[in-house]
C-alpha cells in the first residue's frame, strides 16, 4: 500500500507555516541570532530561538486553554496548521494515529522556576503526547519515539510502515517538538561542541553545532482520496542502523550512515543514480560532517547535490528530521535546491556536492539522513509518484 | 493473533531478582540500593567490561539485562550484524539522568555540568551501549509509553521479522526513576528456540508478569 504526504508544517523563527520557512531559506535568511545574555545559556551563544510572543498570539487564536507549556503549545500549532492545508483528514477519528518525536520533551519543567507550575507527570513524554492528542481529541494512544536527533526520521519511517501494513489506520499525523534549554545548551557546551558562530555546515572552518528550537508535522495517509493527485509525494522506503562504535561519537568510517542508506534504497526500488538530492544530517561538528561525507561516498552519492539545514534552523534535535524532511518536500514540488547557508569551501576528506546556490532542478526521489547520539543512522526516500 | 515468530529467551530484573526465562536465577538481600544490586549482578555473572562502571543506573540495568539475555544464545553466530534489531521501550525516558544534570547547572556559582552525564540524557544510549557490546547494527528505535505497550510492540517487531527487516530483535523494557527499576529484556526470532514461547502480546503479558 502506498503511503503518501497529506500535510505538512514547520514552527520555527523562521516562520509558522511550510511555505514562510521555505522562503526564507530561499532567501538565505538564517534563523540563528547571537545572544550576548540570555536564560538558556551562562555565556554569549549563538542559536535559533522562536519569539515567545509570537507562539502565544498564535496560540490565542485557536482560542483553548492556557494550560498547555511553551513545547505543546507549539506540536499543538504545528499540527493545527498542517491540518489547515488538507481538510480531509479527520484528526478526531480512530483511524488517525499522532506519533509524537521529541528527545528532551518538557524538559524546562525541570527548572526550579517551573518546577511546581505544571504536574510533574508532564516531565514523561508519554503524558506530553497525551496531552497534545486531547487537544485533538484524537481517540488514540499516541506512539513516542525518543531516539536522539534520528526520532524525526524514525518517526516518519515508523509511520510509513504502519500506514503500509496495517490497514487499521488511514491517516499517520508525525509531530516533533524540541526547545532551547539550559538544559540542553549547557549540555552540548560542556562537549565543547556549541560553535561560537553561526555553524557551517561540511565547511573547512565548520568548528561546531549552532542548536535551535522547533515543531514540524508531516501527516501521512494511504487513502488516495485524500491527496491531490497532481502532486503528490510519496515515502518509499527507510531504515535505521547502529555503528556499534561510541556512544557520543560517529563511526570513524561512516559503516552505519552507509547501511542505513543502503537499505532505504534498497526498500525504495531506487539505485544511487536516481537520487537527485540529499537532505543532510550536517551537524557542523568536525566528525559528524567527515563521517557523512564518507558515508555518501561509499553509497556512490558523491555527485548528488546536498544541503545542510543546520544553519538555518540550528540543531533542533527531535524535530529537526521532520522539519528538514519537510523542506525536502517543499524543495520537491518547487523543484528547487536550497543553498546551505555559510558554506564557503568543502572541508570533508572525500567530495560531496554541497549546494552553494540556491537553484532549479527536476527532483524526482530525494534522501534524507540523519545521524545521532548512540550511534544511531536513519535514512529515508520520498519520491513524486 | 497468530505468528511464526517466537521469544527464545527472556531476562528480568526487578526487585532485587534475577529470572531468567521466568526462573529465578539470582537474589541480592544486602542491599536496597539498586546500584548496589546491579553492581553484584554485574559481578555474580562475571560479565567483565569495566564501561560498566562509567554508565548511568539505566544503562547499567540494560547493560546487564542484555548480558544475562545474550548469554543464553550465542547470536552473533547464526545472525549478521546487521539483521540485528534492538527496540527497547520505557517510562521514565532518561529523567533519572536529567534530573542530576540539571542540578550541575541551577547555580551559577556552583556550574559544573559534565558531559560524562550529558551524554546519558537520551534514553536510546543504552540501545548504542548494546549494540556496542555485542557488535549489532540493525534496526533501532527507543518507544516511551505509559506502560509497556506489548500489543504494539510485538506487532511491530512481527513486522520487522516478516518483512526481513531483521532476522532477530533484542526487545523490550528497561526503566529507571527514583529508585523504581525493571528490566525485561526477550529475543524474538523466527525460529522455534530456546523458549520457544509464541510471539504474541498474551504470552508476553503472561512472562513480564509471572515473576
């Protein structure tokens, strides 16, 4: 069974709708600002963060209740705003599942000034996805995947499966929300992996990770009926691998990216000369973007054009698979390549073709990767039917 | 429902117990500090890897849950590395972890936060600590739920299997908050080994809970 896109949107400070985002980045405006001072982080820092006015106007408009913490309020908009784009799909009906992609969730509430604000139950991300489905009143039990900065793609990948072989479900509404943390940031400073200007992403002077808040959702479907026949998208394969190497580093070799590849292909029917773009992981650490390029080399995708997101958006953990899977789909029915943004010269032992220039291009089947703590790869393919 | 996969072997840790396919295996008393009672577990079964000791209590539990789970078949010989699945569920994420990083950073005066703790702050770790051990590189995915979902869970991995996605899954719970612990680490494959326990969410039911 085919399973289609029905859907999608991205909240990020680069705007609130798919479309806002897409041009943005077509305009080469980043979403990274430097912060002097700021809650999320003891010394100056650069990172992409939502404007929490702007989430709460937004937030106003769907006139519910207040209860909802900063990360809900935003997979609560994301979803809110994908449906607005297909109106056939019934959010309330027992055959949509939300699966929810989130690696830290709630995790402000663990702030002492947040602490006793919320029930300390919306620290489990199981209860966060409940939560976001009765906003819905989606009938179901949500699905969580938390599986470092791969959930977004996992998440899309467990939804196609899904969608294929279960005919209990007709439509899969994949949500992933991350947000900027002291939490977070103190975290990755302490790896000394935060870079101390915008990152750039497979450059020669790429010296680290910018990080980034966000929500996307991609609602899937296996009823044809409920998409456009014209354009429609379609996701054809996935998997994930481990490297079994380091549990906070990437394979020297790039092995396990490789298998994952391989084997999205593999599912997807496609061999590596029918890909026509890659939507890079392209953290901007020294090995994550090494251990790609390698990666791509040996699955012989050397030539296809690449871009990195991480400029724009910063590094938004478990949504950035869903938000950059989205760009990826607008790129598709533009046909246009985005630019990575502060990439000046190739800075990867082996080629890959980083897109420098925003440009047109016939996409046909695009791949999406992704790379993460603990090891974890996950690729996926979508192809215009 | 009907299957033609089957558990082979399962572990479960919990209240200061050890059961190995459902039978008692190994009691600690001296102790109500689940470290303590890890770390003799760790012992008893001479499982030797001192990255044992740098690990966080969750991936320690899943680190001897594993152990004590691939002990009973040696399945690096009849599988590749890559035909290996680990899907591995739980509550409490890596709040345990989170909760103590936390702390390293709420005062700016005492600021220490380390990234020997950071790095356990993402419940998949323990899948990575796994798949480093025993050299596996299929499949991964780390599920929160609630309570142990089994129905999703082994239709899920029936599907992995089916579609020869993987050709055996190391599966499971492994769960750590405030002192509260379980571990119940199975393999499923399409063979009939070992256990041979159909592979279906009632007889799972029925194994988590008889210990």
């Amino acid at each position: 069974m085919n399973v289609f896109v029905a859907a999608d949107n991205i909240i990020s400070p680069l705007g609130f709708t798919s479309i806002e985002n897409f041009e943005n980045l077509k305009h080469l405006q980043t979403g990274v600002r430097f912060f002097e001072t700021s809650d999320f982080s003891v010394e100056p820092v650069h990172a992409a963060v939502i404007d929490n006015e702007k989430i709460e106007t937004e937030f106003k408009k769907l006139n519910t209740s207040n209860g909802y913490t900063k990360l809900e309020k935003m997979a609560i908009l994301s979803i809110h705003k994908a449906l607005e784009q297909n109106t056939t799909i019934d959010i309330k009906s027992e055959k949509t599942l939300i699966i929810f992609s989130s690696t830290k969730g709630n995790i402000d509430l663990l702030q002492p000034e947040l602490k006793n604000k919320y029930d300390k139950k919306r620290l489990f991300l199981w209860e966060t996805a409940k939560v976001i489905c009765s906003h819905f009143q989606n009938p179901n039990t949500p699905l969580v995947v938390s599986n470092a900065c791969i959930s977004g793609v996992i998440a899309l990948m467990l939804g196609k499966r899904l969608l294929e072989e279960n005919s209990k479900y007709e439509n899969i509404i994949v949500v992933g929300a991350d947000i900027i943390t002291h939490f977070v940031v103190s975290g990755f400073q302490s790896f000394k992996a935060v870079s101390t200007e915008i990152a750039k992403p497979y450059d020669a002077e790429r010296i680290g990770i910018s990080l980034g808040e966000a929500a996307g959702t991609i609602v899937l479907t296996n009823n044809v009926s409920a998409i456009s026949t014209t354009s429609s998208i379609l996701v054809k394969g996935g998997a994930s691998s481990n490297d079994a190497n380091h549990i906070s580093g990437p394979s020297r070799s790039g092995d396990g990216l490789l298998l994952a590849i391989e084997k999205a292909l593999e599912e997807s029917n496609l061999k590596a000369e029918d890909i026509h773009f890659i939507s890079g992981h392209g953290t901007a650490t020294l090995f994550n973007d090494e251990m790609e390029a390698l990666a791509i080399n040996d699955a012989h995708l050397q030539n296809v054009p690449m871009n990195s997101l991480k400029s724009y958006f910063g590094h938004t953990l478990g949504a950035a698979g869903i938000i950059e899977s989205v760009i990826t789909l607008e790129s598709m029915r533009k046909n246009t390549l985005i630019a990575t943004f502060n990439f000046k010269t190739l800075g990867t032992s082996k080629p890959v073709n980083i897109i420098s220039k925003t440009q047109e291009a016939n996409l046909q089947n695009c791949l999406k990767t992704a790379a993460g703590f603990g090891g974890c790869n996950a690729a996926i393919v979508f192809s215009k039917q | 429902m009907s299957t033609k996969n089957y558990i082979s072997a399962i572990c479960s840790i919990k209240n200061g117990k050890v059961f190995v396919n459902n039978t008692l295996d190994y009691t600690f008393t001296e102790s109500n500090e689940p470290i303590d009672f890890f770390k003799s577990v760790y012992k008893h079964y001479q499982l030797n890897y001192p990255k044992f000791y740098k690990m966080d209590s969750l991936s320690k539990l899943a680190f001897i849950a594993s152990e004590i789970l691939l002990k009973t078949q040696a399945i690096s010989k009849e599988h590749t590395p890559e035909n290996i699945a680990i899907i591995i569920a739980n509550s409490a994420s890596s709040l345990e972890i989170d909760t103590e990083h936390q702390q390293t950073i709420n005062d700016k005066a005492n600021y220490f936060p380390s990234p020997a703790n950071f790095v356990y702050t993402l419940p998949n770790i323990l899948i990575g600590e796994i798949a480093i051990r025993n050299k596996i590189k299929g499949e991964n995915t780390f599920f929160i739920f609630d309570k142990f979902d089994t129905l999703f869970m082994s239709s899920y991995i029936n599907s992995l299997l089916n579609s020869k996605k993987a050709s055996i899954c190391v599966a499971g719970w492994v769960d750590f908050y405030e002192n509260h612990y379980e571990a119940n680490l199975y393999l499923v494959e399409n063979s009939e080994k070992g256990l041979k326990s159909k592979h279906t969410a009632e007889e799972l039911n029925k194994r988590i809970t008889n210990n």
